[in-house]
C-alpha cells in the first residue's frame, strides 16, 4: 500500500432519528439540485420565465432517475439475473447502479414531454441545461466513493483510492489502491461544463449546439475513464456495450455540430402567446417581443412547437 491515498469512507449510511440517508443517494441529490440551478439561471438570462424550469423538472427529473437506474442495470446484467441473483435488487436504488447517459436521455424525453405540454421550445431549455448537466454528474460521481463499486486498476500512487476487501473485484483481492475513476470523472465533468459554458459564448452556439458539445464532451470523457475500469460488464463482440453506445453518442454529437454549424445563436425565448409585447420573458432577454420571433424564424406556432433547434 502507498504511504499516501485516498481512503474510503468508513461508512456510507446514517440516520437522524428514524430517517437513513446515504451517501451515494446524498451525491445524486446534490447533483440534481445543481444542475437544476445552474439551467433556471441561465435560461432565465434567456428571457425565460420565473419557475419555468422547475415545472418542467417535475417531468424531466422523474424520467432521468428511471432512466439512469434502467441504464445501470443493463450494463451491469449480471447482477441482477442468473445463477443465485435475485431480480428485486433492481428497486434497491439506494445501493448504486446508476448510469448518466441513461439519465440525461430518459430525462431529455421527460423535459421534452412537458415542453409541448407547456408550449414551450426544447432548444434553449436543452441549452440551459447543458452545462449544469455536467455539473451534476461532477457532484454524482462522488456517489462511487461511498459505494465502492467503480474504480479503476491497482495503482500507488498518492491519490488512489482504497477499496475495502468485500469490494474489490475477483482476482484483485491481494490490491489495497485502485485508480479512483470517480475523481477522473468528477474533475473532467466540471472542465467539460466550464467548457461548454465557454464555447457557447464564444461560437454563439444555439441551445441544440451547445447541448451536442455537452454529449460530445461527457461521452469522451465516459470512454476514457471506462477504458480504465476493472470488473465485469456486459460485452458485444467483446467490446463493453457501455462503450459501444457512449461512442455512437460521440458520434452522433460530433456530426450534429458540423451538419449544424451555420446555425448561430444565442437562443432567446419567445414571450408566451398571452404575454403583452415589451413584458415579461422578452423584458427579461432585453430585447424586444418581436426579436425572440425573428431568432425562432416564426410567429407564435413556432413558440409552441416545442422543437429542438
């Protein structure tokens, strides 16, 4: 063992009276919290409404929970189904097993779902979203800390983690410290929201745009630290079916924005249908009413298609 590491937490789970709160699940919260602060701030900045995002996240966050839960069991089947495994464990969400990708897809098609229930464009909501959603999954990584169930091969040096031994994969028993991939991802997601932050300024980059530099960004740095990982998970033609999806994201991103990038921004949001002309969210984007339609390229049927642009 090196003389200097990262040591584990002794403990994972504590209780205020009859109430259990978990580390892993606390990191998670954190995460969505952030991420929901950092999206009503910047969308606000775009002349959106006051409370908007968080109506919209009563669908959206729902969604990504199920959907980062769902994506967690599939890349780790084995888990869960087989020779002395029992299904049920699926529903012990407190446990761990949650995937981001998964997350922000699932989560993508529930803000998606109440944008047209709202009337409102999904482009500067996705934009907005963009660079807390890499903040979030910066706070949610520390969730594998107190779990102990991702890391990456033996190292010494001073910042490798310690794994306890009841959670060190098979055949690695004899190793103490691990790379600790749940730092990796931590400091990379903060980069890559500072970048996206930075990118969108400088490129003028429209919602759409700036999300695809989000998935581009989070599914690079998903690769490389999934290329360091240690254990089993489930495989296609002997490539991690993990890594198989995180790279056709990458792809798919990085087409987007050269297919895209004539396309400029910044979004601006239009004021509702029953707002007056010169109030409201297009006061709030410090332009007139009429600017917010000349950007959509429409009058009010383009405010209410909810299209992602």
């Amino acid at each position: 063992m090196p003389a200097a590491f990262i040591p584990s937490p002794s403990r994972g789970l504590w209780h205020i009276g009859p109430v259990p709160l978990r580390g892993y699940a606390l990191c998670v919260l954190l995460g969505i919290v952030v991420c929901l602060w950092v999206t009503s701030l910047r969308y606000r900045r775009m002349g959106g409404r006051p409370g908007q995002v968080l109506d919209i996240a009563t669908v959206a966050v729902p969604f990504g929970l199920v959907g980062a839960r769902a994506y967690g069991v599939l890349a780790s089947l084995h888990l869960y189904v087989g020779h002395d495994r029992d299904w049920v464990y699926v529903l012990r969400i407190w446990d761990g097993g949650f995937g981001m990708p998964g997350g922000v897809a699932a989560g993508a098609l529930g803000a998606w779902i109440a944008c047209r229930r709202l009337g409102v464009r999904l482009g500067p909501l996705a934009g907005a979203a963009a660079p807390g959603l890499a903040f979030a999954a910066a706070m949610a990584s520390w969730g594998n800390w107190f779990s102990q169930e991702v890391y990456g091969r033996p190292a010494g040096v001073p910042w490798a983690v310690e794994i306890a031994p009841m959670h060190r994969v098979p055949g690695y028993e004899n190793f103490a410290t691990f790379q600790p991939l749940f730092l990796y991802e931590s400091i990379w997601d903060v980069l890559a929201g500072v970048l996206v932050i930075l990118a969108a300024r400088r490129f003028q980059l429209t919602g759409a745009r700036t999300f695809a530099c989000y998935a581009a960004l989070q599914a690079t740095g998903s690769v490389c630290t999934g290329m360091l990982r240690i254990g089993r998970t489930e495989r296609l033609a002997g490539i991690a079916l993990s890594q198989i999806l995180l790279a056709l994201v990458l792809v798919g991103a990085v087409g987007y924005l050269y297919l895209t990038r004539a396309r400029k921004g910044p979004d601006v949001v239009e004021p509702a249908a029953g707002d007056a002309p010169g109030s409201g969210a297009a006061v709030a984007a410090g332009a007139p009413a009429g600017d917010g339609d000349a950007r959509a390229g429409g009058g009010p049927g383009s405010a209410a298609s909810a299209s992602f642009r």
